[in-house]
C-alpha cells in the first residue's frame, strides 16, 4: 500500500491587515482622538511637541496614513481643490501657474486635482465634480452656470471660482477679459505711432478661445483711426 501525501497546503494569500489610527494610538500610548489631532494638523487643540513626534513615529513604523474619504465625510470636504483638465493646449504659462498654485495651496495643506471630464459638461460635470466633495473648485467660466454652482456648494465646496470675462451666479469670479487685453494692445501700438498692427494667431484648437477676442479688440482700438491689422 502505497501512501500518498497530502499536499501542502498553499501558503496564506490573505492581505496583511491595514494599520488603523486605533493601532496607532495604542503603540503611541495616547488616545484616538489625539492620533486625528496630530496627523491632521489640527490647532485647536495644544498637544505638546514630544506627544506629536511619538504619535507621527508611531504612524510612520505601522505605515499608517488617514483615509481622506473618512475624513471627507467627517468634515462634509475633502483638501482636494479641483481644476477641470484643461480641453485646450497648455504651455509653459499654463505650467508655471499649475506649479505655483500647487506649492502655495500644498504648503496650506490641500492638494490640486486636474479633473479629466471627458464628454461631460456644464452641470452634468460639476456632479461629476461633486462626488469627489473638493473643497474648492476653480473653473473657466464658460463650463459651469448657476445650477452647477449650486451642486457644488450642496455637496461642500467653500468655494467656487471661475476664470473668464464675466461672472457666474453664486461664483467667485477671476475676471479675464481678452477682448480688453487686445484693445489695451492695439491701443499702446497705435499711442507709440504703429499704423499696420500684426496680430499672431495660433493655429492650435482650442486657443480661439483666447485669440479671437484678442484680435476683436485690436480691431476696435484701432477702428476709426488710420490704424489698420494685417
């Protein structure tokens, strides 16, 4: 008789078990409570300098790290703040200022998200917005009206701002009015005695948005006067 052997079993594949802030607070040797303080960076409780270092130690050997949806349920927002990927070409300009915007907000604790809402627009994109609760959303004008305004200060943003030459209802408004950048233009050129006024128009799609109120208002600045653009 021959006698088989059972095969091993296979070796465990369970995941290992995330590190919650109870676990933290236990090797820290202080409370829950006083875990969401320190890792959040709350300041409206004292906690002393020694307790902090020993709760982001405990933190950093677990390998534990808040869960921002709890967190955005907890405070009805997330630290997102939400930009819509632009539908245009970007350059360095547009580079730059994404930069600078994410180092300032970052050092104020929040985090920049470019939001990809492909075939979504208007309202039907700021639901979509919505659901990921930012806490502030910057938008072109031109992609979001009142009702979509509205959504999103429903579901928690503190702050909705929109770039464009005229303001939405309910918005914070960035004014940019490119019809008036290329009056101010046409206007300087035709001051300093320039009467045939070039205007570069890029051929990239999308950036009409830009351009051709730009040409517009060369057009008018020079508009009764012997100024021409070619």
């Amino acid at each position: 008789m021959v006698q088989i052997p059972k095969p091993a079993a296979p070796a465990s594949t369970a995941p290992h078990s995330v590190p919650t802030s109870a676990d933290v607070a236990r090797l820290a040797g202080v409370s829950r409570a006083t875990v969401s303080y320190v890792l959040n960076n709350t300041d409206a409780v004292r906690i002393s300098e020694p307790t902090r270092r020993r709760v982001r130690e405990a933190a950093k050997e677990l390998g534990y790290v808040p869960h921002a949806a709890a967190r955005s349920l907890r405070a009805g927002h997330s630290r997102i703040v939400l930009m819509p990927a632009p539908a245009v070409p970007v350059g360095p300009l547009y580079s730059r200022f994404i930069n600078d915007l994410q180092w300032a907000l970052g050092r104020l604790d929040y985090t920049v998200v470019q939001h990809g809402s492909v075939g979504l627009h208007g309202d039907e994109a700021a639901r979509a917005w919505a659901e990921l609760r930012p806490v502030a959303v910057l938008v072109p004008g031109s992609a979001i009206g009142p009702e979509g305004v509205a959504v999103l200060r429903r579901s928690g943003a503190r702050a909705v701002v929109t770039l464009g030459p005229v303001a939405v209802e309910g918005a914070h408004a960035l004014l940019m009015d490119h019809e008036s950048v290329g009056h101010r233009a046409g206007a300087h050129l035709h001051a300093r005695g320039r009467r045939r006024i070039g205007v570069v128009m890029p051929a990239e799609r999308g950036l009409e948005l830009f351009s051709r109120p730009r040409l517009a208002g060369v057009r008018r600045a020079l508009d009764g006067t012997d100024g021409t653009v070619v």
